[in-house]
C-alpha cells in the first residue's frame, strides 16, 4: 500500500501516538483540533505495561518515566480493613510497573513529538461531519472543509460526533485536583491509595510526578460523586465537602489545606460506550471514541495507545486500505471486549449505590484476594495484560 492522505480527528494521546506512528510509516498526516491551543484536560492518570510498550516503541517512554512516578502497587481501606492489594510483583517479572502521571505530562511528550517531526496541527477547527465513501471530506463547524482524505482517523473521545451514539452515561464521576505532594503525611510515594465507604463514597491519592513546568512532585486527588449531586456539592461549600472527606481519610488534611476554591477542582463525567463498528470505509474509530469506560481499571490511555499502535501495524502489512482496517480493529477487538465486560462487571463494586456489592468486596472478595493465584489476576486486570494485548502487536 502506498502512502495515504490522513486526517487525524483531535489532539489527544490516542490521535498524536497515531499521528507519529503514521508519520513515520511515510504517510501524509494532518491534525485537526477543536481547540485554539492543544491542551491536556483533566489531572492524573495511570500508563500500565501496555501503554508503556507503545511509548517505548514512539521513543516516549524514558521520559515518560522520568516525569511520572513508578507505582508498585494500589492499594484500598474500608472501615480500616484492606480490601484492595494488587501489587505488579505478582506478575513474577522484575520490569513491570505503572506510571501515574499528570495528563499534561504525557500530553506535553507527545505533543512535543509531533511538533519536532512537522507533523501540521491545524487548532480552532471544530469538526462537525465527514462524508461518507472511500474518499472523505471533513467539514467543520464554521462551514469550512477540508480533503478528500483517504482515511479519517476519530480520536475525538466518547463524545465524537464521527461516532454513531452507542452506551449510557455512568451515575459517577469524580472530583480531580492535581496538589502538591504532601511529604510528611504518611501516604506511600509508589501507591495508589483509596478509601471507600460502601460504593458510594471513594477518596484516591495518586502520586503523579512532576507535570511540565513544575519542580516538586505532585499528587492527583480524586473523590467519588454522583453527577446529579454535583449542584448539592457546589451549594453545600468547600468546608462541608472537606469535613466530609477528613472524616473517611484524615491523613488528606495537607492536600485539602491547598484546595482553596472550587475551580481548582475538575468534575469529571464517564460512560460506558463500544461503538458496534468502529472501521468504514475510509473511517476509523480509536480510544474512547471506540470504547470508553469508568477508570476504575486505570486504561483509558494505554487502550488507545494500543489502538494506535494497531492501526499502524495494520497499515503496514495490508495490501487495501479496507482489509487493514479490518485488520486493525481484529487485532484489538478482543482485548476492547474482555476490558469492557470487566469494567461493566466491577465498577458497581466501587461507585454505585449498592449495598451488597461492597459487602461481598469486603467480606469476601477483600480477603479472598489476597491469596493466589488471585494475587496474579489482580495484578494482570490492572497492569491491562488480560487477553494478551501485547502479543498479537509483536509488542
């Protein structure tokens, strides 16, 4: 196959890993994206082995390292008992570990990336449609076009208008703020560490390195919320919100002294979507504008890295367009499929409503857990290798 005319649909870690991996394949690519400046949204993130193994094969990972903190283990408290211990030494391999990491930080290494190779991003270009058949024309929010492409990657997120509407809309969300790391207060530098009370109320302290343009590490902090209780949380204030919190986790007392007004905490609102046929002809869905869930599995991320990944591998071995797409989504569809199903079977346990399903987590599962070979899967389920997404990459 010969070099392709590709637009790349938003400026996310999903468009800009395929953006470079296109690029150097010696296709034509451009980005389109919404905003006038490219910018990361939200705070923390967990990049797991998988994710890392694209970044390694970009050049990224080593200075994603560096700018991260290295997680050994998560770790989750209810009413003082630990009900949550997945370690990546359960694995039995020395070089597996996660990397929690601020969103600008991984955002500011890829974009970096893309900017070195010239690859064009074209800012304040909201997409609004792109026409159907092999040939594609993109057309934006102020009338203008742009093409014909041979193929339209949409990296555009849960909310595409590429994608054809598919999922609901999850009851939970989170409140997210990036503060300063707190080094006196007991919280463990290579942990994530949660609190829960029942499913209905979780705190999570994230070690998140240091992001661009910051010099002391930082901590992503993160609380549960039902979004219909969004507007009670605003009215109710900022002290009442924090004598809640210290009441579950006293040891966040030095992170919520630096939370000093509501803006500098992000709402941030998920679905649980899989678009039932992410390739067409001349069109291709990747990330969570394929797939998207609740983080409580930590792979938003590392799953479109690895989208990306395969769509490149894809192109590269095809000999038409249509079966390289064809291909890209076999090589990631069963992976997608086992994450979704476990995502729609765990995230009740953790923000939902039910009674029941904390109590078996914590009189049941919790100490059950703890024994192998749970001990392996656990540490598998997060570290994103369940299904072997690596394997079928040459990753």
């Amino acid at each position: 196959m010969g070099a392709l005319d590709i637009a790349i649909a938003g400026c996310g870690p999903a468009g800009m890993a395929a953006a470079l991996l296109l690029h150097r394949d010696g296709h034509r690519v451009v980005i389109f994206e919404r905003f006038d400046t490219p910018r990361p949204i939200g705070s923390g993130l967990m990049i797991q082995p998988t994710g890392l193994a694209v970044l390694r094969k970009l050049g990224l990972d080593q200075q994603i390292v560096a700018n991260g903190a290295r997680i050994e283990r998560l770790s989750g408290q209810a009413g003082g008992a630990t009900v949550l211990d997945v370690r990546y030494a359960a694995l039995g391999k020395q070089d597996l570990f996660g990397i929690g990491i601020h969103r600008a930080a991984l955002f500011g290494a890829l974009h970096q990336a893309v900017r070195a190779e010239g690859i064009p991003i074209e800012t304040g270009r909201t997409l609004a449609a792109a026409s159907e058949g092999e040939r594609r024309i993109l057309t934006f929010e102020d009338g203008a076009t742009a093409g014909p492409f041979d193929l339209v990657v949409d990296a555009l997120g849960a909310h595409s208008r590429l994608a054809p509407p598919s999922g609901r809309a999850l009851a939970y969300g989170a409140l997210w703020a990036s503060l300063d790391w707190p080094p006196d207060a007991g919280f463990d530098g290579e942990a994530l560490q949660q609190r829960y009370r029942a499913a209905s109320v979780m705190a999570g302290v994230l070690p998140i390195g240091a992001p661009p343009g910051v010099i002391a590490p930082q901590a992503a902090f993160f609380w549960s919320l039902r979004e219909d209780a969004l507007p009670a949380w605003r009215a109710a204030g900022l002290r009442a919100w924090k004598d809640e919190v210290l009441a579950l986790w006293p040891a966040t007392a030095p992170l919520l002294d630096q939370i000093r007004d509501p803006g500098q905490l992000t709402f941030a609102r998920y679905a649980h979507r899989t678009v039932a046929r992410p390739a067409r002809p001349g069109l291709i869905q990747i990330g969570d504008a394929w797939h998207s869930t609740s983080p409580q599995l930590g792979q938003g991320a590392n799953m479109a890295l690895l989208d990306a990944y395969a769509l490149a591998l894809a192109l590269r071995g095809e000999p038409t367009l249509g079966e390289a797409l064809k291909k890209a989504i076999r090589l990631r569809r069963r992976h997608v499929r086992l994450y979704q199903a476990m995502s729609l079977l765990f995230t009740p346990v953790y923000q939902s409503d039910s009674r029941i399903l904390p109590f078996l987590r914590d009189r049941v599962v919790g100490p059950l857990s703890k024994l192998w070979p749970a001990t392996w899967i656990q540490a598998a389920m997060v570290g994103g290798l369940v299904g072997d997404p690596l394997g079928p990459l040459g990753l």
